[in-house]
C-alpha cells in the first residue's frame, strides 16, 4: 500500500501569479491560432442534413519545426489546447499541433467526426500523414474514428496515441449489478447522467451541477501535496472556468456520447499502424475495476490483435507517494514525456518500429 502524499504545496505570491500568468496566455495566444482547414465539405454536408445549427469544434493550430503533424483530441476537461500544455515543445519538435476543443454549448459526434476528417484530408493532400493523440474521452472518440471514418475516407494517418484510453462506457460505469468495490463519484454521477437523457430540464440541470463539482474536486485532488509553478496555476484556473461555464446542455450531450463508444472487437484489427498506448499505474482510481479496455491493454495477446502494431506501457512516477493516475498528463509530465518522445523518434526510424 502506498503512502498519502507528502509533497510540500508552494506556490508564488499571487502578484507573480498573475503577472506571470497573463505574459503566459499572451504568449499562448500568439503562438495557439484559431485555424480554419481548406477542406471543409464534409462538415457542410453534416450541417445540411440536420437541417439546424450544429455545435461545432474550435480548431486550433500551433507552428511546428518538422513534417510530423499532431491532432489532440482531450479528455472531458481540460480542452485539448490545455492537456498537453507540458508536452507542446515535444509535439512542436515534429511538426504542427492541431488542436479540436469540444464545443460549449453542446456535441454532435458526427459533426465532430466530419471536421476531423476535413482536417486530416487537409493534411493528406499536403502530403502530410497526422499522428492522433486522444486522451481518455478522446481516445474513445479516436477509436470510433479509426472505426466507422477512416476506412470507408480513405485517409491516412501515421499513428495513434492513447493517454489512459476509455473506448467504452463500461470503462466508467459498471452494470447495476455490479457494485464490488463501492461505487466511486464519478461512476455515480455519469451513471444517473446516461440515464436521464429524456428527465426533466432540472433534473439534468441538477445532475450536471453535481458533475460540475465532481470534476472539480478530481482535478483539485490532483493538484494537492505538490509544488505548483505559475504554468500550472494559470492551467488550473482556466480549467476550473471552463468546467465552470460549460452550459448544461454541453455537458449532457457531451457525456451522451460516452454510449456511442463501442468496445474494441478482440479478433479485428482497429487500426494496423504505429499506436503507443499509455496507461497510469494508478489507473484504477478512476476506471472500474473490471473495466474491458484496461483488461484489452493487459492482455497482450489481445491487445496486438486489436492493434497489431501498436505498443502498451504503463507510465510510472519514481515518487511512490505520488503515483500517475489517469490522464496525468500536466501533473506527471516528467513521467510521460520521455516516453512519448521515445515514440516520436522512432518514426524516423521504421525498421526500430516495426520490430516492437
């Protein structure tokens, strides 16, 4: 059993903070553009068939020095913008990061699905094949592309990346019937959110307030017992907001597509190409204990036929008092940083790829 964390909690004066903080998000917003790709046809086709105004994802484009484009694709929170805050200067290293932030006021997952195709088309006709970098609700969302898109578009990617995947609601919510090991918070409240798609407005208004404070707290509970430099403190802040400020409406439909995620068949390849997915040591204090996707990520065998040539690690904290949990991407970079440019490298390097 490991020991409660004793890392000492620091932080500047709140004066350096936000001066600190503000030369931060100046030079972020000069850097992170808003970024509109040329090729937008399916996106239009999507929104002619609805027939209505559809929320649509922010697009965002940072400057790299290589020819290796990224796409991230985030978690619930933070926006996808803000969870590789420590890992940019890696990504940017290879190539142009694309960012997709999910809408506020809502989520259409085929609308999203068509901009991510635009944008990979995009790229493809550039001669350029983008790696995608889907963390926990992401990479489900990555899986259904690599799924259902694709294939059927014709369009090429060079890899995948998963940070703590979840490819399936039976990731986060187990069957009623199934309550060994207590229910957790998360568990509870995604639960009675997926159940309620046709309650009352306040109903879900009130559900979602819950989530709000669930979120919260998790994201809270990660900055605890650590020293904080302003980096991560004008992160916290921004994320705290946006959970803040989501309307209901985004945060419902948002969690609604977590039944659209589909388990990953074990006999039929996903996607054939380079993956690398990366798992926390500590991945249990927020998936289900028999969740199928780490029991898929934990079985070799299995996993190799889903991605045959893919690669699964578990990222891992030399503090045994500080484990990684899920997606610890801003509070662990020093852990998963070496090993997603271990990764990275090694597309320079086909022969070294192909024997792992």
């Amino acid at each position: 059993m490991r020991n409660s964390p004793t890392l000492k909690t620091t932080a500047p004066s709140p004066l350096i903070t936000q001066v600190a903080g503000t030369a931060s998000a100046m030079l972020r917003k000069f850097a992170i553009r808003p970024y509109l790709p040329p090729v937008r046809q399916r996106e239009r086709e999507v929104a002619i068939v609805s027939g209505s105004r559809l929320p649509a994802a922010r697009l965002y484009r940072e400057r790299g020095y290589g020819n290796q484009p990224t796409i991230v694709i985030g978690g619930f929170v933070p926006d996808a913008t803000e969870v590789v805050e420590f890992q940019r200067p890696l990504l940017t290293r290879y190539g142009a990061v694309y960012y997709l932030n999910y809408p506020r006021d809502g989520f259409h997952l085929l609308l999203f699905q068509a901009q991510l195709a635009d944008l990979i088309e995009s790229l493809n006709l550039r001669g350029e094949r983008p790696v995608l970098f889907g963390v926990s609700f992401g990479a489900g969302l990555v899986a259904g592309f690599l799924r259902d898109v694709l294939p059927r578009d014709g369009l090429a990617i060079r890899g995948a990346l998963f940070v703590s995947p979840v490819f399936c609601a039976e990731d986060l919510v187990r069957p009623a019937s199934e309550r060994t090991g207590g229910v957790r918070m998360l568990e509870s409240n995604l639960r009675r959110i997926l159940a309620a798609r046709h309650a009352a407005p306040d109903e879900v208004e009130r559900l979602i307030q819950r989530a709000r404070r669930c979120f919260q707290g998790l994201f809270g509970h990660g900055a605890e017992h650590r020293t904080l430099d302003w980096r991560h403190l004008a992160i916290r802040n921004k994320i705290m907001a946006v959970i803040d400020q989501t309307p209901v409406r985004g945060g419902f439909e948002r969690t609604l597509a977590i039944e659209e995620f589909q388990q990953p068949v074990h006999d039929t390849p996903l996607f054939s190409g380079p993956v690398l997915t990366l798992l926390a040591e500590a991945e249990e204090s927020l998936l289900v204990p028999n969740s199928p996707t780490l029991a898929l990520c934990r079985e070799p065998r299995q996993y190799h036929r889903v991605f045959p040539g893919g690669r699964c690690l578990t990222v891992t904290s030399r503090q045994t008092n500080d484990p990684v949990v899920h997606a610890s991407l801003i509070f662990h970079h020093q852990a998963y940083n070496p090993v997603i440019t271990a990764w990275y490298r090694r597309f320079s390097a086909p022969s070294l790829m192909a024997e792992n």
